[in-house]
C-alpha cells in the first residue's frame, strides 16, 4: 500500500493532457449521468469537485482531503466502508477508478445503496487493462461483465455501459486512461 502523502503526490504529478483530457472530454461526458446532489467517493485531490461545483467528495487519505479542503472543496475524511453521511441523502454517486483499489467491495457498496436516495443513479468507472497494469496498488480487475454483475449483486439495476474515450479495444491496451463506466440504479 502506498503511503497517504506519497499517493497525493502521485496524484498531484498528472500531466497538462490527463488534466485536459479529463476536464474537456470526460467530466462533461460523467456528468450527464449524474443529477441532484452528487456525492464522488474517492475524490483524490478533487478533479471532479472542481469541474462539477457543488459535489460533496470523500476520502480515506487525509493528505488528499486536507488538500480539497485547502482548494474551498466540500471534501470529508472517511473510515475505509464508512461514510460519514445520513441514509439516503445523494441522488447520485460517482465511484471513479477506486473499485479496483478494494479486495473486498461488498462493504462500501452497501454504504454507497445505504447513503443513496430510492431511484438514485450510481456511476462507476474502472481502468481498461492498461491503467489497471500500471497501479501496483489495483486489486481486482473489472472488465464489463465483472462490473455489471459486482453491481447487481449490491443492489444496483444496470442502465448503461460505455468506454472512454471511445470503445476500442486498441485503446484499451495502450492507454493508461482507458476506462470501462457503468451506470446504475438504485434498487
């Protein structure tokens, strides 16, 4: 496991294309699947915050935290499965590129059902083969399949699936970027 202040200066090394790339391409394309009051667990050093104002982001790493709250971020400290937040208070979720952080992902999954309003959609983005080879700290690899059906078995009706940045599989090889998202309902 990387320490705390050594994985928020790997974030913090992202480079002037990732951070285009995320705020031109990806966040406006996440954010039509999300509505209401947005919670992004796993927010990192904020990208997410910053593009879509008003989310609310947690973390297990204070590092990371201290930084969002630094930038006027609503970022919040967690325990590992524990969000620090009422029962059904978001009407979205975003869990972007931490699922395959997790050995075992049944116990956030059923905070994220617990802190999600009736009907309330969830969005989940994992890293194609490359970005998953290129974190020593990735656990669990999710290719489709494995996503949707780790998802239904929580308690979350699949909507759609798409790929980013577009569904090639070249790309998914050779870009670190390459992602597979999800989205998903609320049972």
């Amino acid at each position: 496991m990387i320490a705390n202040e050594q994985y928020y200066e790997y974030l913090r090394q992202r480079s002037r294309l990732g951070l285009w790339y995320r705020h031109y391409w990806l966040y406006p394309r996440l954010c039509r699947y999300v509505t209401g009051r947005v919670l992004d667990v796993g927010c990192g050093i904020g990208d997410f915050l910053q593009h879509r104002p008003g989310t609310v982001g947690v973390d297990i790493n204070p590092a990371t935290v201290e930084w969002c709250q630094q930038q006027g971020l609503d970022a919040h400290l967690m325990v590992p499965d524990q969000l620090p937040f009422d029962a059904q208070v978001f009407d979205s979720v975003i869990l972007d590129n931490v699922l395959e952080h997790l050995k075992a992902p049944k116990p956030l999954l059923q905070e994220i059902h617990r802190v999600m309003r009736p009907q309330g959609r969830f969005l989940v983005g994992v890293p194609g083969p490359r970005g998953y080879a290129s974190d020593p700290d990735h656990k669990i690899y999710y290719n489709e399949a494995a996503l949707v059906a780790t998802m239904t078995a929580a308690g979350f009706s699949r909507q759609q699936v798409f790929h980013m940045p577009l569904r090639l599989e070249w790309l998914s090889t050779r870009m670190r970027q390459y992602c597979v998202y999800g989205v998903f309902q609320r049972d």
